[in-house]
C-alpha cells in the first residue's frame, strides 16, 4: 500500500511517498529511508525494484525529493548542502515519530549517500547502506570537475549546468569544503567499478576508516546501478537477511 507524505522543513514543504508492507493491527515495521542523488529524485530508477526488496522483507520504504527535486518545494538554484543536510533531518525525524516504526536505515545514492553518512550518528537510525556515495566529490571539486562536468577551479562558476538545470557557487563552495566523515553507525557499501561518477578506489579508502562496515566492489557496476541491479538486489538480501 502507498500513500503519499508531505513534511515540512521551515517553510520548505517536502514530498514523498510511504510504501508499506502488510502489519497486523499495531505491528511496527523497521522503515528504510531513501535519499536520493543530485539532479535526481525519489522515482528515478532503481528506486521502485528496491523499494520492493525491502517491502519482501516487511520494511516500510520512505522515499522523498530533496527541497528543489521532484515535486518538494525550492528551485535547485538555491540549493546549498546544509539546506540537504536539514531536509534530511527533517524527514528522519517525521519518520522516527510515525506510530508503526520500530526502528531506521538510511539508505543513500552518490551525494544521498554522503548525507546519510553525514547525518547518521545525529539521528535515530539503526544504519546506513550507502550506493555509489559521492566521497570524491571535495578532491574533483577542487581540480575543477563536478559530475562530469568541467570548470575553472582557481575560479568557481557562479551557475554550473547539470542536465538541463544549475546549481550554485555556493553549493560547489559548500560541498568542496566539507569531506565525508567516518560514521559510527553500521555501514554496507556497495560501490560500481565503473562508475563514472565516483572513483571506486576513493570508496575503498572511505570503508578503510569505517569501524562497522562492509563494501562490495560490483565489476560491472556504473553509477546508476542500471548494468549490475541483480548483484545488487543480491548483497542487500543477504544484508536484510541477516538484519531478521
């Protein structure tokens, strides 16, 4: 069963969907979290597959769109990395007080996943799986490079384009200056060899420093997950099955 959700961050409204397995009168059900990546949004593929892997599992699946994405408030223009940060928090914690949730995962895609790495040991979450996490992105920033796109880096764009649409100086100056820190919280990574966004070898280095982590390094694996989908439904059920 889906329903649709609305809550607010500020004066910013967010929108989403709650995709829910079936409970018994006042059964709680663990809830997974969906952030999606930049320029992206909470119906962008593979989301659905994996929303129903977790529906399998008798998850409830919480997918929403960042202020600017989808169909939530905000101009992408004016997106900053704190205002993600705090619509992240924002959604945490109107899930974290939903009568049937017993407990949380995050659940992070490229800059997603950097926020759910960034937020997890401040909010109610139980841990984090990490998809293509973006955690180059601070180094190619500063050699003038931003999702495959190229600028000058002694002097940062006051608009850079991404698929038909800008984000802002600030927002390149806020994201090369915050690196992806190591997190308490129990991780599984899963991380494309060819992913042509984010440098495999720098998702290596990032797991190094994790204390409770697990990475699968996909051989086929781009950033969007569209050529290795089956091996990575298969590493997040051997996840969830150990999670029973």
């Amino acid at each position: 069963m889906r329903q649709f959700i609305e809550t607010k961050r500020g004066r910013t409204t967010l929108r989403g969907t709650i995709d829910m397995p079936q409970l018994s009168i006042d059964q709680k059900a663990p809830v997974v979290i969906f952030f999606h990546d930049i320029m992206s949004s909470s119906r962008v593929y593979p989301s659905d597959t994996l929303a129903q892997l977790f529906i399998q599992y008798a998850y409830a699946v919480v997918r929403f769109d960042f202020s600017g994405h989808g169909r939530s408030d905000g101009r992408i223009e004016k997106y900053t990395l704190k205002k993600q940060i705090e619509d992240a928090k924002a959604m945490v914690s109107y899930v974290s007080e939903l009568e049937f949730t017993s407990r949380i995962i995050l659940l992070g895609h490229g800059i997603g996943g950097n926020i759910a790495a960034m937020i997890a040991d401040e909010v109610p979450c139980e841990s984090i799986i990490l998809l293509g996490p973006s955690c180059d992105v601070a180094d190619t920033i500063k050699e003038g490079l931003f999702y495959n796109r190229r600028f000058n880096k002694k002097r940062l764009p006051r608009r850079l384009n991404l698929e038909g649409r800008a984000i802002s100086k600030h927002y390149l100056e806020e994201t090369r200056d915050v690196s992806l820190k190591p997190c308490e919280k129990e991780v599984l990574i899963l991380q494309g060899k060819k992913d042509e966004i984010v440098s495999y070898k720098k998702t290596w280095l990032y797991y190094k420093h994790l204390k409770h982590s697990t990475i699968h390094l996909i051989n086929n694996g781009t950033h969007d997950f569209r050529s290795c989908l089956k091996e990575t439904c298969y590493w997040i059920d051997e996840y969830l099955m150990k999670k029973r």
